[in-house]
C-alpha cells in the first residue's frame, strides 16, 4: 500500500543523518518494545509480513509523529486485538478482563538465545525456472495496491537491470492477508539514478531493489 511508511524519494522530509556512535536503544522502555514484539510474534497466529501491513495501516499523522519502537508497539496493539488475544479496553488498561486466544507456543527466556539463532529463513522452493536472467533488462509493474506490497512506489513503472537472482522466497503480498506464501524468484535489479529521480539526478548513482517476479515485466 502506499503508506506513511513509503518514504523513498518524497521531499519534505530531511536528509537522513545518522546518529555517530548510536546507542541500540534510546531508551529503557525501547528494549521491552522489542522483546513484547518478538515474544508476540512467537504465539504463531500471524505472519512477519501481516505485521509490518499492521504497521504500514497507522494513520499518516500518527505514525510520522512516533518513534521507531512507538510503531512497533502500536502494530502489536492491532494485532493483538485483531487475533483476539486482548481487547481494545484490556490494552489500554493494561489488565485482562477476559480469556482470550490461547498462543500457539510461548517463548520463555530459555529459549530466545536458540530462537534468535534460528531467525525466520523465507527461502521456500519453486518448481519453475527463473523467467529473467543476469543482464536482462526489465520494467517494474506500475500499480498502487490497498494491500501490503515490497515494491516502493520510487520504483515502480521504471526500467532496470537484473543484477542477480537471489533465489526463490515466500512471497509478502499475498503471505500479509493469508492467502498463503507462493513463493516466487527474487531479482536483483540495478536502476540508474536519472531513470528513478529523473532529470537533474546524479548521473553517477544507482539505485538497487530485491524485486519479487510478479513485479517484473520484460522491457
């Protein structure tokens, strides 16, 4: 969808400025953000790309006025409440009122070295040959989907390379809104810097994007 979240290439918003010698947290409460986020995550009832369309779906003003964490937090609220393991009233209250869905599995403290070790590898086997190759020229679909989609809208409807083909991954639009992983092959492609910002760009920059094959057309 095109969200708060899709900032690539909008003016207005600053240069990025990274912070010197950042901190991993700003803040005590930051840490339980993450662990909250991932300790959720663990109760098997949504997918990683159902949670970042929870996020994607914040109010424009409420998500570019929160902080990195405040949106991770704010994501877990929807979909708590969504997967009915709180209720609005219980997560601003802070206590349960009621039963609610019993998680799949929990994670207890013994367990986060060896689940963090592991990750959440979205590799998944196809049965068709890659459609593009290495050096092949393509254009990225122009479309403005409701849904979750990877393709940012800087890219879209542009003309590129393929760098590489990364191998064959769960594929997020349709793994977002249960319809299930399809997993598709994953590109890289390399655009120039004139054919994404147009006249005036940098004529010696490039910009690359890992693009599921549903994206891609031939040029």
């Amino acid at each position: 969808m095109n969200g708060p979240h899709d900032l690539g290439g909008q003016m207005g918003f600053g240069p990025v400025a990274p912070e010197k010698d950042e901190p991993y947290f700003h803040a005590e409460w930051e840490k339980w953000a993450l662990g909250i986020t991932l300790s959720c995550g663990a109760f098997g009832a949504w997918t990683i790309d159902e949670s970042r369309h929870a996020r994607e779906n914040i109010p424009p003003a409420d998500y570019l006025a929160a902080s990195y964490y405040e949106i991770w937090i704010r994501g877990i609220d929807t979909l708590l409440e969504r997967h009915g393991f709180a209720t609005r009233a219980e997560l601003l209250s802070g206590h349960a009122q009621q039963a609610g869905t019993i998680p799949k599995r929990v994670l207890k403290a013994d367990m986060v070295s060896a689940a963090l070790a592991k990750g959440g590898p979205c590799d998944r086997p196809v049965g068709d040959a890659p459609r593009f190759i290495v050096g092949e020229q393509v254009r990225t679909r122009n479309f403005n989907p409701r849904t979750h989609t990877r393709l940012p809208r800087y890219a879209r409807a542009k003309t590129g390379v393929v760098e590489a083909v990364q191998g064959s991954f769960v594929f997020p639009d349709d793994n977002a809104h249960g319809k299930g992983e399809n997993p598709q092959w994953l590109y890289t492609v390399v655009f120039s810097g004139g054919e994404v910002w147009g006249e005036g760009a940098d004529p010696s920059l490039t910009v690359s994007i890992d693009a599921w094959e549903s994206y891609l057309e031939p040029a």
